[in-house]
C-alpha cells in the first residue's frame, strides 16, 4: 500500500502552527509584509511554493536579525 504525505496549507512549515494564509481571499497579511528569503529557504523543498510560514516565525525571523 502507498502512503502519500497529504501537505496541511493552513499549517506553517517551520512551527507547525496555523499560517493564517488569507492568499486564496486575495488579500493576505504577507502581502505587507517582507518574507525574506533566508527563512523560505527553510521550508522543506516539498512543501515550497505550497504552503506559507506563519505571521510570527517571520516576526521572530526578522527581530533577531535585527540583533
């Protein structure tokens, strides 16, 4: 029997936790706000360009860069 990884679009990638992706509405929180490309090089390259980290990894992301 095959298995097949169903990928979860509302879950971030990196926490788990719910992304909140308001993309398919047409109007997304991360359309204000800068993903930066070290941290969406993160997501597993099976989920990439399927799924969206959530509002606070990026949060996190950026304030410790910031440091």
């Amino acid at each position: 029997m095959e298995v097949h990884n169903k990928i979860d679009e509302k879950k971030c990638p990196l926490c788990g936790e719910h992304n909140e992706c308001g993309v398919r509405d047409g109007n997304c929180w991360c359309f204000h706000l800068k993903v930066p490309m070290e941290l969406r090089e993160q997501i597993p390259a099976e989920q990439r360009g399927k799924v969206c980290i959530c509002k606070k990894c990026v949060e996190e992301f950026n304030s410790q860069s910031i440091e």
